[in-house]
C-alpha cells in the first residue's frame, strides 16, 4: 500500500511526549507534515522537537497543556490554529486513565478527570476544528482510543466507560461528516 503523502499537512497531535504519540511525532515529522505537538511535560516534547529536526523533519511547535483541566482544548486549539493558520488533521492521542472499583471512584476528581482527557477535550478539539475542515472542505480526525472500549475488566470500569464514549461519539462524528 502506497503511503499517504503529509508533506504539507498542519497536524494537530496531542498526547506527544511519549509512547504512541511521540513515535507518531517523529514518523510525522520525517515524513515533512507541519506539527503542533501537545502534551503535559514541555521538556519532553522539547526533546522529540529536536529528534524531528535532527531526523531532518520541520521543527515543531511544542505546547505544554493539560488536557484533564476544562478548557484546556478551546485553548490549545487556538494556539494551534495560531501557529499553523489552519488544521488539517486532529490526533486526538492523549489520554489518563482512572483505576479502582466503579463504586469507589464515583464522581470523585480522578475519574472526571479521566472523562475530561478521553473524552471531553477530543470533543472540544473537534468543535474548534471542524468549521475549518468544513470550509476547506478537506480535513480528517483520528481519536486513538483502546481495546477497553469494547471489553471491562474489574477495577477499570471507569477508564472502559471513557473510552467508549470516545470510540460511541468517533462513529457518530465519521457518520455526520461524511
């Protein structure tokens, strides 16, 4: 399969300082896509920055948010649509998890914090987004979500129920774009 060429593309990618997204940085940034890259922890993403460069990929632009606090997505997404005049694809890689009983987190902090990372910011990414896609008329989304969407286990029923909703409301989204 011929790959997709992203040399010009202004991506959006969260969850960049490590794992999944800080690999998917630095294939994206050898491949020559213009990146905003956005996690908690500057000083890492400041080290994938360099690795882009010296792979010789366009240096990044490293945000420092934090996804798990309301609000943080309108602003990041500003700061993008700032530093790339324009998104052309969303990767929605961040992401928290919340471990214990179901009954025992309850509403607590950690497991509202774990539904504002996985879910809410996904989503608010996407409503500050998409008017520009649809203008453009091109634009692409990818929300990473897990294999615990489909399948609980006992002590993470909380972190399961983030990730559904994220995968429920990813296939709604692909329906009322398409």
């Amino acid at each position: 399969m011929a790959a997709i060429d992203i040399s010009s593309s202004k991506i959006l990618l969260t969850g960049a300082s490590s794992g999944i997204g800080r690999e998917l940085a630095r294939v994206l940034g050898r491949r020559g896509a213009r990146l905003v890259i956005a996690a908690r922890r500057l000083e890492l993403l400041e080290e994938v920055a360099e690795e882009i460069v010296r792979d010789g990929g366009r240096a990044p632009h490293p945000l420092k948010v934090d996804l798990a606090r309301r609000g943080e997505a309108e602003r990041l997404a500003a700061m993008a649509l700032d530093a790339l005049d324009g998104i052309d694809v969303l990767i929605n890689n961040a992401g928290g998890g919340v471990g214990g009983a179901v009954w025992a987190i309850g509403d607590r902090d950690e497991g509202r914090d774990a539904f504002e990372i996985n879910y809410w910011a996904p989503m608010a990414l996407a409503h500050e987004l998409v008017p520009g896609m649809k203008a453009r008329g091109r634009g692409a989304i990818v929300n990473v979500t897990s294999g615990a969407a489909q399948v609980s286990w006992p002590g993470f029923g909380g972190y399961s129920a983030t990730k559904a909703a994220l995968s429920n409301a990813t296939s709604s989204l692909r329906m009322e774009l398409h």
